[in-house]
DNA sequence: CGAAATGAGGAATATTATATTCCTTTGCGT
DNA sequence: ACGCAAAGGAATATAATATTCCTCATTTCG
C-alpha cells in the first residue's frame, strides 16, 4: 500500500507535529522530495527532530528512507492508471493522457491483428511466399511504405521481390506473373483502385492472391485466394491512419519472423545484408 | 526515461570509474539504494568523490538526487505489462509464443520511448516544427519509411515537406535551408553517413537540428539543437530492425497528435485531405 | 488535590553523509 | 620529450541526519 494512502489514512490517530508534517506531505510530496529534513520542519513549523522522529514512527530507519518511500509511492502513483488507456484522444488531453491513449490503441490493433488470423492462414501465406518464385507486394499511400519495408525484410531472406512506386509500372509487373507467383495486396479498406486492378490482372494469369484488408467485406477480400486481416481503430486516434499501418506492421512482422523459420539459410541472409550495411555506418 | 537503461546505454562511453560504479548499479539496484556515497565507494572500489561526480555527470544535483532517481525507476520497473511476456524469440518457439513475444517487444519500445522523451524536449521539437518555414526529413534505410510516414502527416498538416529518395537531392535541398528552417534527423544508430552529411550542412546554414536517434552518445546526436530519443529492444526480436522502426514511429506518431493541438485550422487540412483520397478509394 | 509518571516536542549536539577543493597521475597531442 | 587536459583519489568543508537531553503539558494514582 502506498505510504501516502497510509499517512492519509494515520493522520486523524498522529499527534500534532505528526500530523502537520503528513498533511504537508500528502498535498505536496514532489516538493517535499526536495526538501531535507530540516528544510521540511521549516515548511511546516516544526523541528528538523521532529521530522525524523516522524519517520522513524512510521516505521523507516531514518528521513532518508522515508524519503525512499515516497518517491516509489509517487513513481508508481504516476502510472496509477495500471494498464493500458484506451479512448478518443482529444484536444484537452493531458501530454501523458495522450501518451497512455496513443500507446493503448497500438497496443489493441496488435493484439487484434494477431488474433484476427489463424495459425492455419497464417500458414497458407507463408507456404506461398516460400514457394513462390517473385512476389509482387502492392500498395499505396500509408501502405506503401508497409510494403516497402515488408519488401527489404524478404530481400534479406533473398527472396526475388517486386515493388515499384509508380502503379502503371506495378500493373506492368503484375501482367507479366505466372502462377508460380504470388501477390502480395495491401490496402485496409480493400478498396483501393490500382491495388484491386493489380490484383485482378495477377489473377487472371494465375498468381496466388495473398490479400491483407480490415474484416468488413470488400472487392479485394473477394479476389484472395488467401486473405489475412488487420483491425485498426481508426476513430479512437482520430484523422490518421496510425493504427491501421501498426496493424499491417503487425502481420508483415509476424510474417517475416515466421519465415525465418522456414527459410533455408535465413540467418546467413541477414548476417550478410547487415553487414553490407554496417560498411555504410562510418 | 529509466535511468538503469541510460546507464546501460552509456556504459561503453564511460570512463573506467565511473564504468564501474553504474556497473554495480545495474547489477544491484536495489543493494545501492541501501548504501551512502562512502559505502557505494567501498563496494566498488573507488573513492567517494568519484560517486557523487558520478551522479553530477548525469545530471543530477547530487548522489541523493540521483538514488531518488534509481529508487523510482527501480519502482516502475515493477510494471508488469500483464499478459505480455518479452523475451527473446527463437526457432523452438511455438506459434502463440511468438506473437506474444513479438507484442511485447514492440509494446516495450513503444513505452519507452514514450517516457524517454521528455514533455519539455518534445515541446521545444514540435515549437521549431510549428515555427519553420520547412522542414527536411531526412532518414535512410528503415528510417526513410518512418520518414516518409511523417511527412504525409506533415503535408495533410499543410506544412512544408522536403523529403526525397535521392540523397544527392536531400544533400542539396539542406545546403538551400536557413535557419528559419528545420531538420528531423531519424537514425537509431545516429551514425548515417547521408543523415550526418544531410545535418552538419543543414546546421552549418544556421536550421534547427531534431535528432530522432538512440541514447547511446552519438555524432547525430552532437549536432542536435534538440535531440529525441527512440528506445530499441533488438537483440529480442533478432536480426531485424522491427523494434527501432517501431520506437521511430511511436515518436513521430506522439509528435503528430500533439501538431494536431497546436497548428491552426489543422483538422480543416485533415479533412480536405482525406476527402481528396476518397475518391480514389472507388 | 497534588506529586509522580509519561510522552510530545524542541534545542543542542554528535554523528554521518555529501559536496568541493586540491593535488597527483596518466594519457594524448604537439 | 613537453605541456595540457582529463580522471580520479585524498583531504577538507559543508550540510544533513540521528540522538540525546531537556522542558512542559497532560494524565494518573495515591
């Protein structure tokens, strides 16, 4: 229990000078932190002695310790919300309201995500990417740059990966699949327009369509021949996409780290491209 | 920020005393608490001064200051982050336990990061970004996606975005600033060869340098007018840079929904802009 | 009713801890 | 090799804390 929910609780039972120097304490103990002993009986009227007998009556070897106990109460106090915040952030937040209510939303779109896509689709996905010969990753705006980082993740395991910002190059990639490819589509919405053609042309030559969109149903969903999910929480961190790229971060993490398990020689993969890279870091 | 990371963050860079003396701190946090100056000297094998000179390079008033430090640290690392086991993922590791130990790595990074930085130091970075007539983001690798995430949220903010692919570009772009401009740097590593370039010319035309980097003492980080820092976790989740990418984007998202409180008119901009995607989206 | 007992609480003091100064050493650049 | 700068310990000054001792008010019991 918190010393200052104690000393809160001791206060009506504690002799004069006691009480005064804990009434002290409970309205102000970031600046009675500040304070020595002798410094605190000044505040409140009393002798330095007194203090330490104070905090002797409470059960600590000296003021020091007291001392100890108050900044942990007040540590922990900080965090009180025990857990994670989860709401609508808005404009008269508090910093570290918007902080808990931020980290809340990332945290349930993962946990979300994760429990959004079966081990047995998940899966399905991974045998694809393995056996394919190219993968093609499409998407755009916020998406693009998930599937940008999910392309330099399967170029370490040395994977031959297809990825272009311009889309009229991207459709060309797309025309020029066989079935020995796969597609990997992202859009949270499923609905958008050079994702679905993309995706359209790909299936018409025959690539598996790996297809990653939010649950409610959607024209990408209906081309997949396996489809994953992201849950996003687009209202709660309002006017942004935040969540919804965390999602896809997700189940594009997910996916990278469980091929490293299938991959043959995977690790050797990555030592070598970071090594590659480290040349460039002075 | 904890202070037990710091330490471990700078421990290479210390010297041998006080190498020494954190060393037994974060081995035994709890034991240090427990001693004087005097004892902590004894126990390590250093003088006394060397203790509180030791607390003075970190920044505090004196060993006391510092030991309340510690002692609060110490009390939020009792946190426990419930249901979220954090350990170090490998090939044996079952399905579900990978997911969770995926999750709370990034819940991690994402926590701390949020309380590495301070409210004062992310004040002062969103007041230069409010106040500049640009700002260039710079960034490559991982980062440059974190990069361009932030500069779409920037842009739907109205603001004024540099931010190319091409370092040769970027390297010209910088040498066009002034120092009513400012530069996002993002780096963990805070050694980039490009962003290093990108910042000291930048600087040398008088804008405001914002490093984005890790805590350990870097060259970026030397160069920052203002410096924020990205806590990583990545010998957990290995041989990827999924964690820093996550603490990049915990940051420039908490920068984000802070701009939203203090540009003008931002949720007008937010609007039209999200508009103006809609109707590419069917 | 009054004297002894008790305990609160402050003044003074002893003890201990902390901060500063000063000096030696060592390593580094010229 | 020389001088300089930084590290770090010894000594010291300063400050904080703990203890002792004393006074005074209240209570208890003869």
């Amino acid at each position: 229990m918190s010393i200052l929910k104690i000393l809160g609780a001791q206060l009506e039972a504690m002799t004069q000078a006691d009480r005064q120097i804990a009434q002290f304490i409970i309205d102000d103990p970031e600046r009675m932190l500040a304070l020595s002993s002798a410094a605190l009986a000044a505040a409140t009227g009393r002798s330095q002695s007194s203090v330490v007998k104070f905090s002797q009556k409470l059960g600590y070897a000296g003021y020091q310790q007291f001392k100890l106990a108050v900044n942990k109460a007040k540590a922990l106090e900080w965090q009180a919300p025990a857990g994670v915040i989860h709401g609508t952030i808005d404009a008269s937040d508090s910093y570290v309201n918007i902080l808990q209510k931020l980290i809340g939303s990332k945290l349930l779109s993962m946990r979300e995500t994760a429990a959004a896509n079966s081990e047995d689709m998940i899966d399905a996905a991974l045998g694809a990417i393995v056996g394919a010969r190219k993968t093609l990753l499409a998407g755009v705006g916020a998406s693009s740059l998930v599937a940008k980082d999910f392309s330099y993740k399967l170029l370490k395991l040395g994977r031959t990966v297809l990825l272009d910002n311009d889309s009229h190059i991207q459709i060309s990639n797309a025309s020029a699949l066989t079935k020995a490819d796969v597609v990997v589509a992202l859009s949270h919405s499923g609905r958008s327009l050079e994702i679905l053609r993309i995706a359209e042309l790909a299936k018409k030559r025959g690539a598996t369509i790996i297809s990653i969109t939010g649950l409610q149903p959607n024209p990408l969903l209906a081309l997949a021949d396996i489809s994953l999910h992201t849950i996003a929480d687009e209202d709660r961190v309002r006017s942004s996409a935040i969540t919804s790229r965390d999602a896809q971060l997700m189940l594009t993490d997910m996916l990278f780290i469980l091929l490293l398990r299938r991959v043959p020689g995977a690790h050797d993969f990555i030592q070598h491209s970071e090594t590659a890279v480290t040349v460039l870091k002075m």
